[in-house]
RNA sequence: GCCGAGGUAGCUCAGUGGUAGAGCAGCCGAUUCGUAAUCGGCAGGUCGCGAGUUCAACUCUCGCCCUCGGCUCCA
C-alpha cells in the first residue's frame, strides 16, 4: 500500500499508509489528543478529522485551543439546532447557519413566529440529540441532483444557494442523524461534546442581510466548548446589563430621553450636565494647546448650501427635512464642515497661515431609522468634538498624525486602554456613492496608510466604510466587556475644497486649493459619554464625578459641624453633598456608595471632639480620620490630576 | 424602515373580562443612631395614545406612539 508522509506543526514527520484519516493520526500521537480533536488544519485548510489523507501534507490536530477549531464547533452546533428544529417543526425552510464570536445562529422560515416556549423545547431537542452522539458525515452530491434534493424538500433558499456557490459539480453535504444540510464544512466528528449552549433570542432577519428580501427568523444561541466559558459569557452579559449606560443613567440621574420629546433626543440633567461640562473643559484647553481655534456655527443654513457640500444629494437620507422660511429652504445642519469652511472662506488666507484647524462642539441632526436608535449611543441630535484642519499637502501627513495622537491622548486621559484602528477605503464596485476621483482616492488611502505605517499603528483596511467625501481613520475603543465602539474618526476631504473653491496664496503669489481633513475624537459627546458611563460603570474618578464627596453626619446632633465642613468643601470649589436626611448612618452610606460618589466623610462625636473628618472612599472602604484641610489637599490634587480612580 | 417582544405609581415588577397591587423611592411622625437598608403612617395611576367589541376592557380587536433584541460576519 502506498505510504504518505505527514508533517506536524512541530516540524516531525510520520509515515502513514494513504487514506489514514487525521483522526487516527492524533490518537497516535496521543489517546488524549485524539478526544480532544475538534478539526485538522491540513495545509493550511481547515478538514473533517475524518477525512482520508491520501497525498504528503502538513497537517495540525486542532483542540478547542484554535479559535478556528471553536468556530467549527460553533458551526457544528448551527446545524444542531437547524436538526432539532426540524424535528420538532418538519415544513420549515432553511437559510444558513454560520459561527459567530459568541456562538451560531440559523435561520428559518416559517409562518408562526418561534415564541420562547419554541426556543426551550428546541434547546430540549438539541440536548437530546447531542446525548445520541450523532455523527457529522459529510457527503458529496452531483449539483443537479443536489438541487432536485431540495426542490423536493422546498428549500428555495438551500437551491439559491447551490446556484450561487457551488463551482465544482459535485457539492458537500453534511448529514446529523436525518438531517442534511448543504454545507462546505468541516464539522466536528459528532454531536456529543455540543453541551455548552443557550438558546438566547429569536429576532428578524433579512434573507442575506439585505432589505427587501424576505424576512426570516434567526434563532441566536450562545455556544461554547466548555460550560465554563459559556457561563463566564453569561456572566459577562449580566455585567453588561449592570454597566448598561441606559440603566445607570436612570439611576445615577444623568440623563433622560423623552416620549414627548421624540425619540433620539437627549436630555442632560445636572449631574450628567456637570460630567459634560467638566469633559468639555479639557477637551477645550487641549484644542488650544494644540493650535486650534475654537468657533461656532449656526444650526440651520440655506438649503443651498448643502447641495454645494453635496450633503443634499450624498446624505439626503440621513438629513431632517429642509424647513421654508421666506420662501427659501433652510437645512438643519447634518455636519458642521460647511460652516466650518464659510468661516475659511471668509476672506482671504495666505499660505503662512496654514494650517488652520477649527474645532466647534457643534450640534447636528441627522435622521436616523427609528429601529437603530440606542440610548446615547446612536441618537437624532448630538453634539460633535468636531473640527476641520485646512492645510497644503506638505503638511497633510502630520496633521493626520497629530490627529491620531490626539486621540490617543483623549483614550489615556478617559481611561481606556485597549483600541482598535480601522482604516475605512471607498468602495471600488459602488463609485457613484463617494464623491470624487478614484485617483483622489488612491492618492488620499495612500496618504492615511503612510501616515499609520510611520506611526507603527497596526490596523484593519476597511473596503467600503469610507464616508462619502474621503477616506478615513477610524479608532474603536474597546470597553471594560471588550465590545468595541467607534468613537474617535479622521476624515480625509478632496471633495469640499473643489465644491467650495477653497484657496489660499501660496508663497508664489498664485491661488491653490488646500487639503482638508474632518476629525472627531469623542466622536460626539453622547456617544462618548454613553460609552464612558459603562467604561467606569457609572464610578467616575473624582475629576468627573457630579458629587465628589457626601457629608454624612451620623446623627442629627452634629449638623452644625457637618454644615460647616460641608461650606468649607464648597468654598474649597469640591462638588459636595450634605446628606442631613434622618437617617442611620448605614443607610447613607449605602445611599452615598450606590451613588457611587467617591468619598464619603462621616461626622459624629470623635470628629467634632477632634475637629477632623473619618474618610471613606466608596471603593477603598474606611480610610480613617485626618484634618478637613489635609482631606481637601489630597482630593484637590487627585482632582487636578485627573486620577482614574 | 423591517421581524419579534414589550409599555401598569418616580424605579423594579405582579395582576387572563367584573371596584388597580407589592417592594423601593417620596411625604409626615417617632427614633438621634459609627461604615451598604430603623420603625410606623400617608400619599401616589386617564394601566403609552386613540378607536372598536362588550352590560362591563389593564385584560379582547384594530390603528398610532415609544422602548428593547436583531437585521455585517460567506453552504
């Protein structure tokens, strides 16, 4: 019999007889890799274990260790339940059912929408099936007779998507127990190890993810090799619930969004209002540090305008409707870049001013779809840390840098330490969607690349997730759970200075146009504080915190004492809170920590004896006794610092 | 926008056609207390809005508003 030669990931190599499966190689290395098996990489593509080798090839033995492996797994476990389903309701029809970070989903079709008592007897049915330990065998069909198999079955979905991805005349089929799916796999070996799952939702979803295909059901399940994991992810949900700015808003009374009002609508109440103004405050000393100059800008303008921009015919879809007013139409503004650039424009620039970056908090509006608002985190009106850097092209490369710095200044400074950088490029089979060349474009992706490859930024290219007038950089951070969110953006623009004739005179005496770059870095203060309210969990270090001390006086008898330690905390310029209610001291402690206010300072009998404060910090706990003076010294300067505590 | 689930007191939630409930918060009183909830009382509601069915609607039907989950991750 004919010998092949298997090379491991180690580098040795084992000679085995053609058609040994990988199964069988890793039970010789060892018994227990040969449980532990999910998959085998076999140069370089993922196979059944299964599957008979029959050339020399470099093969690995994956276990739940490759995050390949799991996904597999993962997709096993799609097809698990797209079995069960079947079982328990025959005539549904089947979209796909891939991996996800967290788990699989499926997708169905059926006339009754699955209600959760569906989900729990189909998780039942999943749990029954997986104890048979049901092999995953895949098959190969000729295509025709793949499609006949189906029409039959009135899978039109399954046919469309023979017809689309199958090259090669036959195609793969997976079988679990009398279940069949279309599928190119690989699967683990059987369903017996699928222990750690949940069904978790059932939500719409358009066929392909596209609108104006039929919606289907698509049941999500949270899947894991070991129950550990799953319930560490569980656990993980719980904490997001808990962290969830929505909720903490509420309770720490920072902010609300009202009916009335209309949805995507943020109202800042005091304490989210002093959060703001205190974030507010840096963020302008560091725009003038840095050479900027802060201006601001009407809300709405000529409707005219915006189609100079091309936002009018670009971003129509995410704009208010234009309002007349004596018989003109007037824009509420979606962006601030054309105010920005009638300020440019207003008069005439020479090249020894440039560059000229103009920052505005400006406030914008923008429509958009009722379904995808959410909390501060997409809104209809928001507030952009906006600004708009005019320059020549010798200058382009550092003003993007000094850009990504900045950001990364903002992310030390708010306490976020892990970041992701995307760069966003056009997309190349969607041009009438971007304004501009396709020269400009390469020129300015080629600009933004140099510019991250200088800093040694290590980032994802992004086709197709530019904005419509330029390239950009995006930074997602990613919070205390590790779901990340996009916040800080630099835009490149070779659209608005052409539209609006930009020009400056050069050291020639001639005109030429400038370069423009957009730049956010909070993104916009809702999104920004949204995401820091579940960052700190609603603790905020002392800087920001709305209260930063509560005087609890331990009873009524030392309210004397308390309100002149609370006066003198004022005076000291310390957001201070007097809790004189006729309560237990516990009681306003627990009050005081669940307003996570960072210090609490207790008043009774010792203290006034002593003419000192007992400090407790609402995460260190009871920090003793010391002078009022020396406790406003120490907070001062924590405050001063910024300290993320 | 679309699919699904929801909307009952400030908050969290119970209430399957027959006079709207609880806990917390609030107010009043008692208590004057040492590091995460003192006790008692009182008040609080157009049951999201509007139509309809019914002797009777928080409850059933329809429309609208709002909230939540999802709608990118290739068999």
């Amino acid at each position: 019999m004919d010998t092949i030669q298997i090379t491991l990931p180690d580098g040795a190599t084992r000679e085995v007889p053609s058609g040994t499966t990988a199964a069988q190689i890793a039970t010789q290395i060892s018994p227990r890799l040969g449980k532990e098996a999910l998959v085998a990489r076999a140069d370089g593509e993922l196979v059944d274990l299964s599957r008979p080798l029959d050339h020399n090839i470099k093969l690995s033995i994956l276990t739940a260790k490759d995050p390949d492996a799991v996904q597999v797994f993962r997709h096993s476990a799609a097809h698990l339940l797209a079995a069960a389903v079947l079982e328990l309701y025959p005539h549904v029809k089947l979209g796909v059912g891939p991996p996800i970070d967290t788990g699989f989903f499926y997708e169905f079709v059926r006339e009754q929408p699955f209600t959760l008592e569906d989900l729990e007897k189909i998780e039942a049915k999943m749990h029954e099936l997986a104890a048979k330990d049901v092999p995953n065998e895949r098959k190969l069909l000729p295509k025709a007779e793949a499609l006949e198999l189906y029409r039959k079955a009135n899978q039109e979905f399954k046919c469309e998507l023979i017809e689309e991805k199958a090259i090669e005349p036959m195609v793969s089929f997976y079988t679990t127990g009398k279940f069949i799916d279309f599928c190119r796999g690989p699967h683990i070996p059987s369903t017996g190890r699928i222990k750690a799952f949940k069904l978790m939702s059932v939500a719409g979803a358009y066929w392909k993810g596209q609108e104006g295909n039929p919606q289907m059901q698509r049941i999500y399940g949270a899947c894991f090799v070991d129950q550990k994991e799953l319930d560490e992810y569980l656990h993980k949900l719980e904490e997001a619930k808990r962290r969830d700015h929505r909720k903490l808003g509420t309770d720490l009374d920072l902010f609300s969004i009202q009916d009335e009002a209309g949805p995507g609508l943020i109202f800042w109440h005091p304490k989210g209002a002093i959060i703001r103004r205190e974030m507010e405050d840096w963020l302008r000393a560091e725009l003038t540090r840095r050479g900027y100059d802060l201006v601001f800008t009407p809300h709405v303008m000529r409707l005219e305008l915006w189609k100079t921009s091309g936002h009018a015919n670009f971003y129509r879809e995410n704009m208010f409707a234009p309002m007349e007013v004596e018989k003109a139409d007037y824009q509420l503004k979606p962006m601030n870049c054309p105010g920005h650039i009638l300020i440019y424009k207003s008069r005439l620039r020479s090249y020894r001013e440039l560059p000229i970056r103009l920052a505005e908090l400006g406030t914008v509006y923008r429509y958009e779809r009722s379904g995808v608002l959410h909390g501060l985190l997409r809104v209809r009106g928001f507030t952009q840390d906006d600004a708009h850097i005019f320059c020549m092209p010798e200058q382009i490369e550092k003003e993007v840098q000094d850009c990504v710095e900045f950001a990364w200044e903002v992310l030390r400074v708010f306490g976020f330490e892990r970041y992701e950088v995307e760069l966003s490029g056009g997309d190349p089979l969607r041009p009438q969607d971007y304004a501009g060349t396709p020269e400009e474009w390469k020129h300015a992706e080629d600009a933004l690349t140099n510019t991250l490859k200088r800093m040694n930024v290590p980032y994802k290219f992004m086709p197709g997730e530019a904005a419509f007038y330029g390239p950009k950089i995006d930074v997602k951070l990613v919070d205390a759970i590790g779901r990340p969110w996009q916040l800080s953006t630099v835009q490149f623009d070779f659209n608005l200075p052409g539209r609006f004739d930009l020009e400056y005179v050069g050291e020639d005496g001639s005109r030429h146009q400038p370069l423009m770059v957009h730049r956010a870095l909070w993104g916009s203060v809702e999104r920004f504080f949204g995401v820091l309210i579940e960052q700190y969990a609603g603790a905020f270090p002392a800087w920001l915190a709305p209260v930063q001390a509560s005087v609890l006086p331990v009873s009524g008898k030392f309210e004397e004492y308390a309100k002149q330690v609370t006066q003198q905390l004022k005076d000291a310029g310390i957001r201070v809170h007097l809790d004189d209610r006729n309560e237990k001291l516990q009681a306003k402690i627990r009050d005081a920590q669940l307003q996570k206010i960072p210090y609490m300072l207790i008043l009774g009998g010792k203290e006034v004896e002593a003419n000192t404060v007992a400090v407790r910090h609402r995460a260190k706990g009871d920090l003793g006794p010391r002078s009022l003076d020396q406790f406003i010294a120490d907070l001062k300067s924590e405050i001063n610092s910024r300290a993320a505590v």
